[in-house]
C-alpha cells in the first residue's frame, strides 16, 4: 500500500497580529460610538428633566392665591361687580396687576357658567397693602409676596347680554372666574350667589 501524505493548501494562512489588531480596533471604534450615544441620551434626558424641574419651580413662585372673602355688589336683583383680594405665595416672584383701565393688563380674568363664557372681562386695582418708597409713595403695580390687591371685576356686560333671564346674574347663578397670570398656575373661582340678594353679598 502506497503511503497518503496530506499536504496543506499552500493558499491557506494563519492570522496574523495586524489582522488581530485592526479587529480589535474595529470593535473599540464601534463601542466608543455607542457609548457616545448613551451618554448623549443621558445628558439630553437629564437637561430635559432640569428644564421640567425649573419650570415646574417659577409656576409655584409666580402663583396667585385668594386672600379673604368673595363680595358682590348688586343692583335690582342683579351682581354688577365682584370683589377679590389677592396675595401671591412666600418667595414668590412680582405679578404685574395693571389693570384693563389703559388696556395694558397683563393678567386676564374670564368668566364661564352654564349660558356663556367671556375670555377677559374689565377690572381694576386697589392697593390694600403695598410696598412703599421713601417718600411715602406706592412704587409700582407689581404684587409681591407681602402685598395684599383687591380687584375690582365688573360683571354688569354678563346680564346685560344674556340671552334670556336665567343666564343674568341673579339669585341661585353659579358661575366660575378665572384669575390667569402672564406665567403661574390659574386662580379659579366658582361661587353661587344667595336667593336673598342685598346690595353687598358675601359669596361664599
């Protein structure tokens, strides 16, 4: 019997070192390139959630909040105006309250109920409480934290273009206000007014 000798392919190599290398550097580039990736997400996420966080920080600083009771003036059965005192929250940052007399408000007070919704109704402002300056004098209509408003909101167009009785202002009429700063959350109002009506009504 003749002796079978198996020889190798004279084409078939081994790899070598380079080869190995330029792998391994393949595979370092491609993990660098993902772990950029990660972390992108992460610092885009994590800006985000800040941005949430200080958002979420000026809505609570810049909030309004009622102070005392709910008073309306009536005439013939019917509210023609309503009044609020209005404070802001400790620490918080100043509320422009210019009033609608110049049309130059910067906070909005609208009115929904069951017949009609009004987006900005006309109101005006006294200074109850007010920082001063030196010479005694009111020095802007900025509400700060230990300042204390009253609005005064005039709510006669309501009755005046209601389409029938039942949506004029009257005895037993539920309605909401909505005190909507420039930036903060929205102070809302909902009272019902009385059956016996006097001139000046505490809504409670």
């Amino acid at each position: 019997m003749g002796v079978f000798i198996r020889r190798a392919n004279s084409d078939q190599q081994g790899i070598t070192g380079l080869e190995t290398a330029i792998i391994l550097i393949a595979f370092v580039m491609v993990a660098s390139v993902f772990s950029y990736v990660v972390l992108s997400a992460g610092l885009f996420s994590s800006q985000k959630a800040k941005e949430a966080v200080y958002a979420g920080l000026e809505e609570v600083r810049s909030t309004v909040e009622l102070k005392g009771d709910v008073i309306a003036k009536a005439e013939n059965g019917i509210v023609t105006n309503i009044y609020l005192s209005v404070g802001a929250h400790p620490k918080t940052e100043p509320i422009d309250f210019t009033d609608t007399t110049e049309g130059k408000n910067k906070v909005v007070i609208s009115y929904v109920d069951a017949y009609q919704q009004v987006p900005s109704l006309n109101w005006t402002l006294t200074k109850l409480t007010q920082n001063v300056s030196g010479n005694g004098t009111a020095t802007d209509n900025l509400l700060d934290d230990n300042e204390l408003f009253q609005i005064d909101i005039n709510v006669k167009p309501i009755s005046d273009n209601a389409s029938s009785d039942d949506a004029k202002l009257g005895p037993y009429h539920t309605f909401n206000l909505e005190v909507k700063p420039p930036k903060g959350a929205i102070l809302t109002i909902e009272r019902t007014i009385p059956p016996r009506m006097d001139k000046m009504l505490n809504l409670r």
